[in-house]
C-alpha cells in the first residue's frame, strides 16, 4: 500500500524505500496452508544451473488456490497477510463447512468481507468469481483462465488486472496490462477487482544488500565473464564483444530476435503490445 521513506541517515538509506504494510492484519502464516521453500539456485556439481539468484531470508510456500472450486460456497475474510513470493497481498478465506484457503487479495478487500465463487450469475463486487460470460463488459478482473479449468494464469501480479472488452460468441476480448488484446473461451473464470498492492513498484530497493535478502544475487555483463563462463567472454581491457552479433549465455542470438515460438494460441491474439511499453506490477 503506501510507500515509507525515512530520513537519509546513510547512503542506502537515502535512495530506499519500504512499504508500510498498513493493510496486512495477521503477521504468521496459517500453517496448514504452508509448505517448505527448498532452494532451487545455485550450482549443480559445479556448475551453475539458475543464474543470479541464492540465498536470501528464509521462507514458507503459501498454498493459494487458483481453482476456487468450492462452488456457491460462501466465505469470509478472516485476514490480509504478506507472502514473501509475491508483490500482492493474500486472503485467508474460511468458508461455511470450515475449510480454509489462500487466495490472492483483490485492491478493496477488507476483513469481514464475503465471497463466493459460483459458475452462475450473482452478485458483481469484489472478489467474487465468475466465467467471463457472466461479468460485465468494461469491469477489472484477475486470477483469468486461459484454459477453462486450468486456474489462474493471467493477471496475478501485485497491481495487475485485465479489462473485460466484450464476449461474442464462444470468446471475451481482454485488454492485458501491456496493451495486448486476445480472445479466451467465456468460460474462463476470473476474479472481480484488481490485486492489491499497486504501490509495490514505486518501491526502491536502495542498496545491494537489500537485493540479496530476496534471494537476488549480482548481475554483471557478458564481456567482463571469463570465456567459459558467456560467449562474449575473454579478452583483456575494454575490447569488444569479438562477435558478429551479440548472444545469450547459452549461445543463442539476444537482443531484437524474436523468441516465441509459433502457437496454436497466435490465432487469439487480436492484436500485439506495443514495443517499448513498461508494464508495471510483478507475477
């Protein structure tokens, strides 16, 4: 929510900023919901596997539900938490038979508040759950399907949310974050309301060390590598790359290629991004 900053009582300090975490009202997980974070980082008999992260504080995996499958269930918001693995907040729902579920926290949300997930029509607010036949045209939503069924795979990201264009015959248009336009089946659900937690970008991380509490370790260029390290690699002073065009560290062409394949998804997409647009928000 909003961003804090404090007076410049050192250098990291002055250039960072922290969230307030006003929104959040339970500070421990619910336990039954989590899981053990194993690393997945790091070298791999000798070799590094996943570059530029290890390390960090530790963490527990929350258990969020994408499918919301309890169908004409109602439940209630006991709390707003902080997970550690992601920009939005999470709900803690306790439905009427007594289960209990993480689902990520739409912008309004309050504890106290009831939600359901239905496969029919019902009440527009917040944090209820629909096929997208069934939802306004215009509305925000997130947590969309790709695949009826699949769970959610578009707009999870804190901040994030897609706009409901139209539904015309078996599709609805949507609007992602970054100007794309694509078809998905109606009966795709999808979330009302967008995720909380649209602050997050305007926070800055400061100094390095921050950086590597989150897991995240250096970043430096290709040609300053040794050659068994990057292609561009090797060489002494500022020489150049030594290639005719510039490569991943896999060897591949980088920079202006195009990466994605062709998809049986492409006949979707009504129209592309546009180049050069910052999408805002984290997944």
């Amino acid at each position: 929510m909003p961003v804090k900053r404090y007076h410049p009582t050192s250098a990291g300090r002055r250039l960072s900023s922290v969230d307030t975490f006003d929104d959040v009202t339970k500070q421990r997980p619910e336990k039954s919901l989590t899981i053990p974070r194993k690393e997945f980082a790091g070298r791999s008999r000798g070799k590094i596997t996943v570059r530029h992260k290890g390390g960090g504080a530790k963490q527990r995996i929350r258990l969020v539900d994408g499918l919301r499958h309890k169908f004409d269930v109602p439940a209630v918001v006991k709390a707003i938490e902080y997970d550690p693995n992601r920009g939005a907040r999470l709900a803690l729902l306790v439905y009427r038979d007594g289960a209990k579920s993480y689902i990520v926290a739409p912008l309004g949300l309050k504890v106290g508040d009831a939600v359901v997930s239905t496969r029919g029509k019902g009440d527009i607010q917040i944090g209820n759950r629909f096929p997208l036949e069934h939802i306004p045209v215009g509305l925000m939503v997130h947590d969309v399907e790709l695949t009826p069924g699949k769970g959610a795979q578009i707009a999870r990201g804190a901040g994030t949310g897609v706009q409901l264009m139209a539904v015309e015959g078996p599709y609805a248009t949507l609007k992602l974050p970054s100007g794309e336009m694509r078809l998905v089946f109606k009966s795709c659900m999808a979330t009302i309301g967008q995720t909380s937690n649209p602050d997050r970008r305007l926070i800055r991380w400061g100094k390095a060390g921050r950086s590597r509490h989150r897991g995240i370790r250096p970043t430096v260029r290709g040609k300053v590598m040794n050659p068994v390290d990057h292609p561009h690699g090797g060489g002494e002073g500022r020489n150049s790359i030594g290639l005719k065009h510039p490569k991943t560290p896999q060897g591949k062409p980088a920079l202006g290629v195009k990466t994605r394949r062709r998809k049986a998804s492409d006949a979707l997409i009504i129209q592309r991004r546009p180049k050069g647009r910052f999408v805002g928000g984290a997944s």
